[in-house]
C-alpha cells in the first residue's frame, strides 16, 4: 500500500512540473496524453480559453472496432492518427506536448508518433 503511494505520488510530482512549463493557446494548443491500464485518450486544449478543441481515444466508436486493445502501442499509434487528423480539420497545425508525467516511451511515444503522420507538428 505505501509503494502505492509513493508511485502515484511520483507521477503527480511529475505531472505538476510538466504543466508548470507547458501551456497552450488558441493558436498552439497543449497536447495532452491520459494514459490508463486500458485506454489511451488524447485531446489538444486551448488552456486560455479553458475549453478543449478536439479529443480522441480508444473508446470512440469509430476507432473502438478496429482496435483489438486500447492499450497497446498500436491502439495508442491509431488514436494519434485519429487525433492529427481532427486537429488539421479544425485548423491546428502545431501544438504543445504534455506527457503527464509519463516517460517518453511505448504508448506515449506512439501517440506522438502517429499524430505527427498525420500532420500535427509539434
């Protein structure tokens, strides 16, 4: 129980530094990745305005019957596809990673990955 909250403590420490330095605007929206046991979602949010300007995740309907598992690094590669897509559609081009405090590796760097294929620089 105590290792517990030592990990889930860690990832919150992190996750609070990360924000500390990343922000986003209308014209370059913050990234941000949700990482759980099961499921991936991402969404670009225009910190600013306080509103989210577009989200994806392995639960969407559309996506839900392709994906074998929402948590693998392929689910994870489809919804940043998914989520670069839907941001060029509603005209953002560029954004603002936010990991939140997750390594910059498997799952997250697979989002990354796959929105960047599909035309979102960042």
């Amino acid at each position: 129980m105590e290792r517990l909250k030592a990990k889930t403590a860690g990832l919150a420490r992190r996750k609070r530094r990360v924000r500390g330095k990343v922000s986003g605007t209308a014209e370059r929206p913050r990234l941000r990745v949700t990482r759980s046991n099961a499921h991936i979602y991402a969404q670009l949010i225009d910190d600013v305005a306080g509103r989210t300007l577009v989200a994806v995740s392995s639960i969407d309907p559309e996506l839900r019957g392709a994906l074998k598992s929402g948590a693998n690094v392929e689910a994870a590669k489809v919804v940043g596809e998914a989520l670069g897509r839907r941001a060029v559609e509603a005209g953002v081009e560029e954004a603002v990673f936010d990991r939140g405090g997750r390594l910059f590796h498997g799952r997250v760097k697979a989002l990354a990955d796959g929105a960047r294929s599909a035309g979102l620089r960042f």
